[in-house]
C-alpha cells in the first residue's frame, strides 16, 4: 500500500477523459480476481462492499455485461465513485496522436473561463493550472521529461509575470479536472508556501493507517520524504514571496485539482474563492492489472498542510455566484491587502554625470 500510496496522483483525468458507470469491456478472469484482492485489500471505503457476495454474485452468472456491472459498482461503491477500471483499448484511446494524453508544451490545458480575460489589474499576477494527465506508455524517462516539461512551463508563466510589481497572484483551478498532481505542485512551489518555512508540508495522504506528507522544498517535489519530481535547477524564488494568493475554484475542480487547492489552505494571507469542488479529493494509484488493463484504485484521502480534509467536496472560503463574481471578489480582496495598497515603487531616472557633457 505505502508503494501504491507514493503513486497515488498519477492519474487518467477524472471525470473527463475516463467516462463513469459501466465498463468499455469485462476484465479477464484472472484480472478479475487481481482486481477484487485489491479492491479488498486497500480500497478506501473496502468496508462498503459485501465480498464474500461478490464473488458468489460473479460465479453464479456467465454473462459478461452482469459481471462488468456488479464489477463497477463494486469500485464505485468501494472508492465514492472517485475510482475506476480502464481497458487496454481506452487507454489507447486516451492519447493524443503524439503519444500523450496531455501537449507537454502547454501548462493551461485547459481554456481560462472567458471572465479571467476580463482581469485588468496590472498589479495581479495570474497562473492558470489546467489538469495534466502523464501517458504511462511511454518509457519512465520520457514520461519524467514531459512532466518536468510540463511543470518549467507554469513556473516559466510564473517567472514572466514577476517583474517587481506584483502585489498579488491569482490561482485558477476552475478547469483543473484532474491527472498528475507532482507536476501541477512543481510548477506552483514558486507561490506556495508565502512567508511560511519552505521545507514545511503542503498537504497529506491519510491512508488510515498514518499521514504521509508531500511539499515542495528548493527545485523539488517530495512525498514521504522521496522525490517525486524536480526541475533540476535552481528554484525560482518571487520577487515578493509572501505576496497574498487569491485560488479560484469551481465544481469542476477535481481530484489532482482539489489537490491544488488543499496545497493552498494554510499557506499565510491565501483565500479561495468560486464554488464548492467536485468531491473527488482522494489519491489514486494506478495498478496495472495481468491482462494490461488499469486499476485506479482509491485507497487515501488527500489533507492539506494542517491535517484537514474528508475527501470529499472543498468549499471556498469566499462563495460566487459565477466566474465573473469569483474573478471580482478574488481580486477585490486582494487590493485590500496590505501588499496591494502600498504604493507600488516608482523607477528614478539616473542622470549622467563626469561625462564631459554640457
């Protein structure tokens, strides 16, 4: 479980790429019997599920559509709906013609809600984190390279915007369905820990059986005191790294998104704004099963930095009526910080002197 657990935001994109309810196929017997030692073994809501009545359900018929649904409710039930099943010919599916279900070049997968253009004040700083998927086909280097591809790209958007006169930054994680959560937190470390101590945890899986913390520290990512990923270079550091955060929210922020979120809460003169999350905000391990298929199995619930979380959905501290009120309030609040309502520094021209000139 601790091997599963340190796997757990390598993810297919939650509600998004993955379609619910029944399954595109029945897994082969012998996967099928991987997949319920597993799903006994270590899913997160295991007690939710009779077994032994399963398993007695499944010998007792031949046909593949009643086995492919007692199945998916088994998962369904036994994760709150957060963990599914993917054949091998939907995860071929999944990907791009390039090999990857997610453009690595690209930090905001998905478009900004059209009221972010709408955002005028200078002074703010904006980073869009759309849901990333990492495609476990490639080899391990090549996925390593797309994700920490992924990951410079945010912190590149980052590092462009802050040029000195940033009071504020806004965090939007309205379109972030979910995927990989290591590379979403590489690309936002810049912002997360404000004037809080920078080795401190961001967040953590409670598997029951203890907290397993994961943060961002210099130019790395680490869960239970490994790296998961890094940038393999120095970390960037804001001009003004406790400014105050403004995270945007809404009921499509899911999983590896609600991960985000929860990375936020905590962090010194930060407050969230939009509509509750959409409740998947447990971790995910990938598990391959014999005949190639893909378990995502749901066996944590994910926790931010001060232990609290319940896996389910994430209100704002701040609630909207819609984007263009979550975008206003975001930046209302943060003007009114003490950040924000100094004066910004004006530059002073230098004249030249001992030049000879007259």
């Amino acid at each position: 479980m601790r091997k599963m657990i340190k796997e757990a935001a390598l993810v297919a994109l939650v509600g998004t790429m993955v379609a619910g309810g029944a399954m595109a196929q029945a897994p082969t017997p012998a996967a099928q019997q991987q997949m319920l030692g597993l799903l006994e073994r270590g899913a997160l809501y295991r007690d939710k599920v009779d077994w032994a009545k399963l398993r007695a359900d499944l010998a007792a018929t031949s046909d593949p559509s009643r086995q492919e649904d007692l199945l998916a409710d088994a998962i369904r039930r036994s994760s709150a709906g957060h963990g599914k099943w993917i054949s091998v010919e939907r995860q071929a599916a999944m990907r791009t013609p390039q090999g990857s279900t997610t453009d690595a070049t690209k930090s905001a997968s998905a478009a900004l809600p059209a009221a972010a253009a709408q955002m005028q004040n200078p002074r703010l700083g904006r980073v869009n984190v759309g849901p990333y998927a990492t495609d476990r086909s490639l080899p391990r280097a090549d996925r390593f390279a797309r994700d920490r591809q992924w990951a410079q790209g945010l912190q590149a958007e980052i590092r462009s915007q802050d040029d000195g006169s940033r009071c504020g930054w806004i965090v939007d994680l309205r379109g972030n369905t979910g995927g990989n959560m290591w590379p979403m937190l590489l690309g936002v470390g810049p912002l997360l820990h404000g004037g809080g101590d920078p080795g401190q945890q961001v967040g953590t899986f409670d598997t029951g059986d203890g907290l397993q913390a994961w943060g961002y520290r210099n130019d790395a990512v680490w869960n239970d005191d490994q790296v998961r990923i890094s940038l393999g270079a120095s970390a960037y550091v804001l001009k003004h790294p406790d400014a105050p955060v403004a995270v945007l929210q809404s009921g499509r922020t899911a999983s590896s998104g609600e991960a985000i979120v929860l990375a936020f809460r905590g962090r010194p003169d930060t407050r969230s704004f939009g509509h509750p999350t959409a409740g998947y905000s447990t971790g995910n391990s990938p598990v391959q099963l014999v005949d190639g298929s893909l378990l995502l199995l749901t066996g944590s619930v994910m926790k931010d930095r001060n232990s609290v979380g319940d896996g389910s959905r994430i209100p704002p501290d701040v609630a909207a009526a819609d984007d263009a009120e979550t975008l206003r309030l975001a930046e209302h609040w943060l003007l009114q910080q003490p950040a924000c309502r100094e004066k910004p520094a004006v530059a002073v021209a230098v004249q030249p002197h001992g030049n000879g000139s007259h």
